[in-house]
C-alpha cells in the first residue's frame, strides 16, 4: 500500500487498552471501506491490472512496484510513463531486448534507465528459461521457503546479476534480505497471490495469501505501533514478521488483508 503521511501524523491516535474485539472489528471495517473497486484509480496496482497475459502482469506489477515510493500522484505517472516506454507491451518488450535501445534518462526519482535495463536484462533471463516468473518460483522452491518473498528476491538478485556480467543493482530490488522490509515486493506478491476479486488479482498460486507478509514501510510501523500492534522500533524484517503474525490471530487464512485497514486508518491519523 502506498501512504502519503504528514511528519508526526501519526502521533495523533492513542489506543488505550482496546480489547481485542474493537481492534478486530476496526481493521475489518477499515479493511472493508479501503478495499474497494474506488480504490484502484489511485494506487498502483492499476497497472498491472491493465493486462490480461500472466507474463505481462508479473512484469509490470514488479516494475509499478519498484518505483512505489512517495507521492502517489507522481508514482502513478510516473508508472504510466514508463509502461508506455515499453510499449504497453512488457512482456514482449523485455524478452525482444528493446529496453536496450532506451535513451538514458530518468523514470522516476532515483530510478533511471540505466537501472531498468539492469531489471530487464534479468527478467529477459528469467522468461526465456522459465516463461513466466511464478514458474520461476514454482522451481526455485519459493513456496517452500520460510520467508517466500525473500527467497523470492534471492533468486530474481541471482538471474539480475547472471545477466548483468556479475553486477548488482539496489535500486532494482533489495540486496540487503536479512534487514530489509521488502516492503515494495511485498506489496506487488500481495497484488499477485491475494484473490478476493476487489483490488488484488489472485493471479498466482503457487504461494498462498496466508505466506504473505504486511507490505511495510515508515508510515505502516507507526500507525502499527499506535494500535498496540507491534512493540519493535525499528521498520525492518523483523518487525514485519512480528506484525503479520499478529495480525495472522485475526485473520489466520489472509492477515494482508489488513494492508487495507493500516492504510486507511493512517489517513485518518
């Protein structure tokens, strides 16, 4: 979920010992209120949804995703701009290699061309073994794992740099996969595995929604921490283990649902 908060927003909510029943019944009706059909015009999440091939979602959900940071407005344009960069066309721009006729420039924010022909010549990798990416997974075990969003990254990290003569890239995905949140990959799995057919497509199933884990970032720890949710300070993996596991008392089945609910109740805040 992407959030745009105000310094110190967060510090207007104080929960004082709500019993479990209340919280439960305000992350469902949050849940509920946020994860609308409304709700997809403004995130990212839009553009995956433009497409109807396998390929051409699991592209441009990891591509929207990379970029999901700040402004909702510019990511959104900014994501607009760069599928039409590939010719509404991911999939098959990635495995023609037209993203190496790319003009350098900037996408969006710290992110450049350059750090998108990095993430394509891996993926070009990938669908030319694979043909698609959750085959990928299905055959690197991902499921099996105990984090499978990070082992997830291990393995696009791996074909990235197999492609890229041995380099790696940070701005693509994180290197760091014992501390990072993973926030960003977190968030595109959910998109792909999550299929209550409102906002998330549920196009993949080789993980189950109960495997995901809570897409978070800054915003998403503090408002956690405000309900009584999560006591750990810092916004790392750790803390994103603890929280989904609260939140898997809830709703054991689908506890990223509750994404939604975090989100809304922050812009409350």
């Amino acid at each position: 979920m992407i959030g745009e908060s105000k310094p110190g927003a967060e510090k207007g909510l104080i929960v004082e010992q709500i019993s479990e029943r209340d919280l439960r019944d305000l992350l469902d009706s949050e849940a509920a209120r946020i994860n609308s059909e409304a709700f997809i015009a403004d995130d990212p999440v839009q553009f995956p949804r433009r497409f109807t091939s396998l390929q051409d979602i699991e592209i441009a959900s990891l591509l929207a995703s990379t970029i999901a940071w700040g402004n909702r407005k510019m990511i959104c344009r900014d994501a607009d701009r760069l599928l039409a960069m590939m010719d509404n066309q991911p999939a098959q721009f990635t495995l023609d290699g037209a993203f190496e006729e790319l003009p350098d420039g900037n996408i969006h924010r710290t992110f450049f061309v350059k750090n998108l022909r990095h993430y394509l010549r891996g993926l070009r990798l990938i669908y030319q073994k694979y043909g698609s990416l959750q085959e990928m997974a299905r055959r690197n075990g991902v499921a099996e794992a105990e984090a499978p969003a990070w082992r997830l990254v291990e393995v696009i990290n791996r074909y990235l740099s197999e492609a890229n003569d041995g380099l790696t890239d940070s701005r693509c995905l994180p290197l760091n996969l014992d501390t990072t949140a993973l926030k960003r990959v977190n968030m595109a799995l959910r998109w792909l595995v999550r299929r209550d057919g409102i906002v998330d497509m549920g196009v993949w199933d080789v993980i189950k929604p109960e495997q995901l884990r809570i897409p978070m970032d800054v915003h998403v720890g503090n408002v956690s921490r405000q309900l009584g949710l999560l006591t750990r300070k810092q916004t790392d993996r750790r803390a994103v283990e603890m929280l989904t596991e609260r939140l898997r008392q809830f709703r054991p089945d689908d506890p990223t649902l509750y994404d939604y609910a975090l989100f809304g109740i922050g812009m409350k805040l």
